[in-house]
C-alpha cells in the first residue's frame, strides 16, 4: 500500500511540474488540442492564418523593444520573442486591468503554475513565441509579470485598430459618404506626409484631432496647400493611415 502511494504521489507531481507557465520550468513546449477562449483582447490564433510576425526583444533593463505595436482589427500576428538578457523574462497579453491583478498574484504566489496561449515564458538567450488573433478593437497590454519585472516598468501597448466597414462599388455619394473634412496644418511633399486638423473620421472611429498621415500618391499634396479647407479620404493599410483622396472644400 505504501509503495502505491508513493508511485501516485510522483505521478501527481511529474504531471504538475509540466504544467508550469511561470517559474523556472517555463511554459510548456506543447498545448493539448482545445477549443480557443474568446478573450477581451482577442483570440489564440492559428499559424496558417499569420498576417505578419513582429519581432520583440526583452531586456535585463525591464524594457521590451519595441514598446509599442499596431495592428489591424482582425489580424493574426506572430510574435516571436528574443530574451537577450541573463535573466528570465515573459511576455503576456491582456488589458491593463488584467495584467496588474495577474502581477498582484505573482507577487503573492511566485511559483504559481499555469499556460495559456497568449503568454510565452522565455529564458535567457532563447526565443519564445505568441500567435494571437486582435478581433477586439482597442488598447491593450503586453507586460513580463515575473516578481519585480512589470513593477519596474516592463510593459508595451498595443493598438488595435478599428476595422472599416466594406464600402459598396465606387459612386460619387459613397465617395462623398467617406469624405472627412479639416484644415491643412503642414504639407512635407518629400516625405509625402501631410498634417490634418480634422472632425471625426466615422468609419475609422476615430474623434476629432489633429493628425500626421501619409498620402498614398505624393502628387496628391501638389493639389492643396497649408491653410486650406479640404475634404478628404482615409484607408488603413497595414497599421498606417493613408490619405487616398482629396480636394478643396465647398
């Protein structure tokens, strides 16, 4: 009897040794096939489905290079992460309020044990990996929770940015319907950026502001000038912002 409950007591701590996400033994190299989890930040995504990768790089500083990524309201992106301090270091996804009460229990429960799909636990001078679907529109985090780590400022945002609605066959009132209209801050023809005091931009769902943005065609800016009133047209194409048309306003 003593020697069935030994092997099950080994049994029993084989199996939650290899469940460990934070901690020494890291996340597990492999996840059981389940159902994905819809989360407020998005979904696990699937590699044949991977729009781009971004590369991210942990430091001993507390710092992820870059802090900050955008990307499109639906687009799976394939993190791939280098550790390239000396120390242990992980990346989590989630909303700003998620992260800290998730830091909270660490910093309760050091040796807490778990694994999900949208953290990667990564140890020194090796690579990690996240694939993750943004079908939620928004601001989030991405932070290393490990003791000490998120407290001292390793954290980076993410922007997802809101998806247009698909827009009927060109004609001149869908033209018109997408047109915003704002006054001409600042024209850089070489760098084909041009700045825009503008009202609301509906379908992007973006608030009155000024912004830079980039002309899709540079002989676009030879048609307008600083100061001028003019209505003009937005797509989003890979996280940047582009003017696709414009002309002076009525």
């Amino acid at each position: 009897m003593t020697r069935i409950r030994i092997c099950f007591a080994a049994a029993l701590l084989a199996a939650s040794a290899g469940a460990l996400a934070h901690g020494p033994q890291g996340h597990m190299p492999e996840r059981a096939a389940a159902p994905a989890q819809q989360k407020p930040w998005g979904i696990a995504g699937q590699t044949d489905s991977v729009a781009r990768t971004v590369e991210i790089r942990m430091t001993d500083d507390m710092r992820f290079t870059p802090a900050s990524v955008a990307v499109k309201y639906g687009e799976t992106v394939h993190f791939l992460l280098y550790n390239d301090g000396k120390i242990t270091h992980e990346m989590v996804l989630g909303t700003p309020q998620e992260l800290r009460a998730h830091a909270a229990l660490m910093k309760k429960f050091p040796g807490m044990a778990h694994d999900e799909p949208y953290m990667a636990h990564v140890e020194p001078g090796q690579r990690g990996e996240i694939v993750w679907t943004f079908n939620r529109a928004g601001e989030f985090d991405f932070a290393c929770l490990l003791p000490g780590h998120f407290e001292a400022g390793m954290v980076g945002r993410i922007q997802v940015l809101a998806a247009a609605p698909a827009q009927p066959a060109s004609t001149d009132s869908a033209a018109v319907a997408d047109m915003t209209e704002g006054e001409i801050r600042r024209i850089d023809k070489v760098g084909g950026k041009i700045t825009i005091r503008h009202g609301e931009i509906k379908h992007l769902d973006m608030p009155p502001m000024t912004m830079v943005f980039t002309a899709k065609d540079k002989t676009l800016l030879d048609r307008v000038q600083v100061g001028q009133r003019v209505r003009f047209q937005v797509e989003q194409e890979a996280g940047v912002l582009l003017v696709t048309a414009i002309e002076p306003a009525n």
